[in-house]
C-alpha cells in the first residue's frame, strides 16, 4: 500500500500538477471529505459578489486523520 496521503485518499480530487525549478511536480487538488467551506464576497472586481464554497485545495503528499484509502488500492 502506498503512504497514506491525500493523493491516495478517496476523498481527494486532482485539479492539476505545478514543476518545481527542480523538476519534480507537486500535485494539487480539492479534499471532499466534507462539505465547501462558505467564504464571503472577497472580489467583486472579479465578479465575486456573493458567497461562495470552496473545497480546501491540498498537496497530493498532505495528510490528516481521516484518511481512508482509494477503492481498488
């Protein structure tokens, strides 16, 4: 089994991947163990004028305690 990590949790979901100036790749994405999280109107320039959810956006190596890991791994 892989190290517990966000990247191989069940609840986690890829958005995308950033290069390092070292070349190795640092995995993004949202952790859907619970709910959005209901942020207030930060940027209406941008057309931001009401609340909004957001999911927490994480690094594929992070962790936390209610890891649970990918059907099938």
């Amino acid at each position: 089994m892989d190290k517990p990590s966000c990247e191989t949790c069940r609840f986690w979901d890829y958005l995308y991947d950033f290069a390092l100036a070292t070349g190795e790749a640092v995995l993004y994405g949202n952790c859907r163990r619970r709910s959005p999280i209901l942020c207030p109107p930060v940027a209406e320039d941008l057309g931001l004028d009401s609340w909004q959810g957001f999911f927490p956006e994480t690094v594929g190596d992070d962790w936390c305690g209610e890891y649970q890991a990918k059907e099938g791994e």
